[in-house]
C-alpha cells in the first residue's frame, strides 16, 4: 500500500512541470489612482445668468471594472457679478464613479457623489454671511487620452445643496475643463 502512495506522489509531482507558462499580455504597473485638477465656470444658482469661475481638483481609485471612487474638491470664487460681490462657494465631495470603454478615443464615465457645501452669500444680516450644507452631486463626462497616462476631462456636475435657507434646494451646475494623470499606465509585454 504505502509503494502505490509513494508512486501516485510521484507520478503527481512529475506533472507539475507540465503546467503551461506563458508570459502575460499585459504588465499592468503602479497605484489604480489618477489626479487632476481643471478651471470650472459654473451657473451658482442665485438668479438667471449668474455664472461664477473657479477652480476643481479630483483623484479617482479604480477598484474593478470601470467602477471606482473619486473625492472633488470645487471652488467657485471668481468672476463675480456686481450684486453678489460676497458669493463664494466651496464644496468637498465623495462618491463613486463608473467609466465605460472608450467609444471614438473618448471614456465617458458617470458619477455619484456626496459631501458638504460651505457657501459665503450676500445676506442683510452682517453678522450671517456664511454657513455650510449636506450636498450630494450627481455628474458625467468623458476623458480623452493625449499622452501616455495624460488624459485631458471635461466634465458636467448638477448639484444639490439641501434646505438652504429652509426648505429650498440650491442647485448649483457646470463644467470643468482639465487634465488627469494616472499613476498607473498600461504596458505591452516585451
């Protein structure tokens, strides 16, 4: 009995060489993480035609399948109009993101996000001119690659800012214009 185990052990290791080895496609390198930043012209939601400019910077994390999650960060502080000479706001976000394959060079992708709002505001009161708000973002865009890991976004976002002032809803929307770099690149097996 104990010579048919020893022989069935054998003939088991001997195949274990047998096992193909073939080299990988595909190397793929470094952190699942992209970073970016970009100039944003937004519509602030206090009146008709009251657009604003600032600046937004996001990293996302993929974590499977074109699913993955992002925090942003916008401010919108510039260009102001005359009659709202203390608007400012601010919002830090999280949430999650999903991107498709590209489509004529260009990853569109859709996201979902939430996080606070804090907003300075022209107010009678001098003494209440700032405050901060639960928002939540919802978004899309698409990313086209221009060198290497370099992609250059543009990106839509719809905003909501939560009983502002009571029971409304602020509504803050617009585009982003920039460029995200991935630390990860894709690499033919040489």
């Amino acid at each position: 009995m104990r010579s048919k185990l020893v022989l069935a052990a054998l003939l088991t290791l001997s195949t274990l060489p047998v096992f193909a080895q073939v080299a990988p496609a595909v190397k793929i390198g470094g952190l699942p993480l992209g970073v970016g930043a970009g100039v944003s012209d937004y519509s602030v939601d206090y009146g008709s035609g009251r657009r604003m400019i600032g600046v937004s910077a996001w990293a996302d994390y993929n974590l499977f399948h074109g699913l993955g999650v992002e925090a942003e960060g916008t401010s919108i502080f510039a260009d102001k109009p005359s009659e709202l000479q203390r608007m400012r706001q601010d919002t830090i976000k999280g949430g999650a993101i999903y991107r498709t394959h590209p489509i004529f060079g260009i990853r569109p992708y859709v996201k979902g996000l939430i996080g606070i709002a804090s907003i300075d505001f022209p107010s009678r009161n001098p003494f209440y001119t700032h405050d901060t708000f639960t928002m939540y973002a919802f978004g899309g865009g698409g990313e086209y690659k221009i060198w290497k890991t370099l992609y250059a976004r543009g990106d839509y976002e719809y905003q909501f800012v939560d009983q502002y002032f009571g029971r409304n809803t602020l509504n803050p929307n617009g585009f982003t214009i920039g460029a995200t770099y991935y630390l990860r690149g894709i690499h033919a097996h040489r």
